[in-house]
C-alpha cells in the first residue's frame, strides 16, 4: 500500500508539476486504474500477483501530496505577463480656424501687350522671334510702306495746293473780286487738307510696330509676307517692369474668405524643392462669366530667375479669417470611428501609463491634419500609431517616432 501511495504521489507530483500534454497523458493512466480499483470488490484491486488496498482516504492523501511536492518544487508561479501595446503620441496644438485654399495657377506677366499694325497691309518684316528681349522704342515689325507713303504725299500735295488756293483768294477778296463765301470755302478746304495730312501721318507713323517698354516677346502671332488686318496681333509682348504675377480661378465659397494682402506658399512642379511667397494683390469684383469663377491675382514677394510666364503652380492660400481665431488641430492618424461631424480619439494619461477615449467635434480636414471645434484643449497628447489596437484604461509602451 506504501509503495501503490509512494508511485501516485510520484505520479500525481510529475502530473500537476509537468507540460499539459504530459499532463493530459498522465490523467488518463490515472483515471483508468481508479476506476479498475472501483470495480474490484471492497476495493481490493490484483495486480501482478500483489494485493493492494486503496481506501479513498489514502487516494486524498496522495493527491495532496502530489500537491504538496509541486509546490515545493516551484515555490513561486509566475503570473502572466501583460502585453503593453506599442504607440506614437502627438500633442494636440492650435491651428488656424479655416481650411487652407488650395488651387493651381498659371504665372505670367502682369502686363501682357498685344501687338498690332493700325492699318492693313502687307507685313515686310518682323525683326524679332519668341523669347528675345527687346528695349523700349525697338523696332519689332513694319508693313510694306508704299502704299501709306503714297498716300502721305497726296495729301502733302493737296495741302499745298490748298493754300496756295486761299492766298489768291484773300488777294481776290481784297479786291473785291469774289465775295466773302467763296473766301471761306477756301479756307475751309485747306483746314480739311491739312487734317487728313495729320491722319494719313499718324497711320504712316502706326505702319511700324515698336516696343512700348523693355520686356521679352512671349509670342509671335504672324510672318513676314503676309496680309494683315488692321488692328490684328501681330506680337505678344511682356513687360519687365511690372513683373511676374499668378492667376487663378476660385470658386465664390473660397474668394469670400480672402483679402488684399493675405499670404500663399508657391510651388512649380518645373522647379522641385523650391518654395516662393506670394501675396493677394488684386480681387475680382465679378466673376467671369464664361466659367463662374473669380479670377484672383497673387505677386511673387520672392522672385526666381529660372522663372517663365506660363509655368504651373500650385498654391496654398492662408485667408485672413484663419488667422483671426485658431481651433485645435491633431493628425489624421488619430481619429477613430469618424461619422460627420462626431468622431473619438485616445488621450495619453501620463501619470497612469494608460489611454482613455475621448469623443471629438470635427472642424474640417486639411491635408493630414483634423481641426477639432470641440472635445479636445491643445496640448492634449493624443495616440496616433498604434490607436486602432489600444483598449480604453488600458496601459500602453510609449515609443520615440
């Protein structure tokens, strides 16, 4: 019996002390021969030629040695261990109370001048291409003259004669040989020859193109030989005094915000990296009526030489407004369950280690950042990485981005 209770404290010991697969194992066993012992009669159990009693008493002993042994076998168990989800904290801060007004715009000259002959004609040459630049009184383009100075020297020629007209009228008048009428028409027809001789002039003067102001020539519209009407734009011309202007086209909920003077970051994808200040300098007092939209221009504060009227920027316009109030703003990557306006985010409790929900008001969202009109003060540091793992009360490992 000593040695039957000897083998089950053994067994029962390895049991509660061993992996549970050998714990399992080991159960069966177990069980099979109590319930053999069971079975046998006043629980005598024969086995191998030996007779063993085993009284239920004996069998709460062995279990409780086997306990007994366990535990001194590993006087201390370990607890589990608790798994301290990893995340990334940002501090809520202020931020400015409207969204950033983001459009692209085209750069080109503030003053851009068309051109033209004031008569028709047949052009005889054009002295310039695309891209040159050119000095104010520069001739660019002249018409072929023979047919204006013809009729230039006409009216010289009708003007003499004019006049020579009303002297021999006055010696007549003098005379008293024509009447005072006769007199008059005289002098009235040398008047009218002498303004047409002032029009024929000033159109002989307008047969030749020349440069208004120093600038570049943006476009060359026309080529020598060919017939042109009066009026028709020969030559595109930028001027360089007024310099390099953006225009871009807004949408009314977006000019409403604006004023003269409010700031915009510039970016040309033609030249990367680099980064120009400009400023609102003329609004739109309608809007365009073959688009709807409002026509607004920006001045460069920081021009570029590598600059060139048509390149495409983008613009990030601050309005006025925005900087007025200012609403808590936090990253993107924060914000929980979103629906309208309503959404949540995990505040970091540093004096706990751990995080609690937080319910939001949502502003509007600019780019990666969320401005919040309610439920959050800045400074709050809010969980960013790792906030769709976290649990409310739980604590959490604070790691360095």
């Amino acid at each position: 019996m000593y040695r039957l209770l000897l083998r089950t404290r053994s067994s029962l010991t390895w049991t509660f002390c061993a992996p549970a697969w050998a714990r399992r194992f080991v159960a069966t066993r177990l069980y099979g021969a109590l319930h053999r012992a069971h079975r046998a009669s006043h629980g005598i159990l024969i086995r191998r030629s030996k007779v063993q009693i085993i009284s239920s008493r004996t069998l709460s002993a062995a279990l409780a040695l086997a306990l007994a042994a366990c535990s001194n076998g590993n006087s201390t168990i370990s607890a589990p261990v608790e798994q301290l989800v990893p995340v990334a904290l940002v501090a809520a801060h202020n931020g400015p109370a409207a969204p950033t007004i983001r459009t692209t715009a085209m750069l080109a000259h503030k003053d851009e001048m068309r051109l033209a002959f004031k008569i028709s004609g047949v052009i005889s040459r054009i002295n310039v291409d695309e891209g040159a630049t050119v000095k104010a009184g520069q001739v660019l383009a002249e018409l072929e003259l023979a047919e204006i100075g013809s009729q230039v020297e006409q009216t010289r020629q009708l003007l003499s004669k004019a006049e020579r007209d009303l002297e021999r009228g006055e010696q007549l008048y003098r005379e008293q040989v024509i009447a005072l009428e006769a007199l008059q028409d005289l002098k009235t027809q040398r008047n009218i020859t002498a303004q047409t001789l002032k029009a024929t002039s000033f159109n002989r003067e307008y047969a030749v193109i020349t440069a208004p102001t120093d600038g570049v020539v943006l476009r060359k519209l026309l080529q020598a030989r060919e017939t042109v009407a009066p009026g028709a734009s020969v030559l595109v011309l930028g001027s360089a005094a007024t310099g390099y202007v953006l225009k871009a086209s807004l949408a009314d909920r977006d000019v409403v915000q604006l004023a003269l003077g409010d700031s915009a970051k510039v970016r040309f994808d033609a030249l990367p990296g680099t980064s120009l200040n400009a400023t609102v300098t003329r609004l739109p007092a309608a809007a365009d009526q073959r688009t709807g939209l409002f026509d607004v221009e920006l001045a460069l504060t920081t021009p570029d030489a590598r600059l060139r009227s048509g390149l495409l920027a983008r613009i990030a316009l601050t309005p006025a407004s925005a900087t007025a109030n200012a609403l808590v703003h936090v990253p993107i990557a924060a914000i929980l369950e979103g629906e309208r306006a309503r959404a949540s985010v995990f505040v970091f409790d540093a004096s706990t280690q751990s995080v609690s929900r937080r319910a939001v008001q949502v502003a509007f969202i600019d780019g990666v950042q969320v401005a919040l009109s309610g439920g959050l003060e800045a400074g709050a540091l809010v969980v960013t990485d790792g906030a769709a793992y976290v649990e409310e009360g739980k604590k959490v490992k604070v790691i360095e981005r």
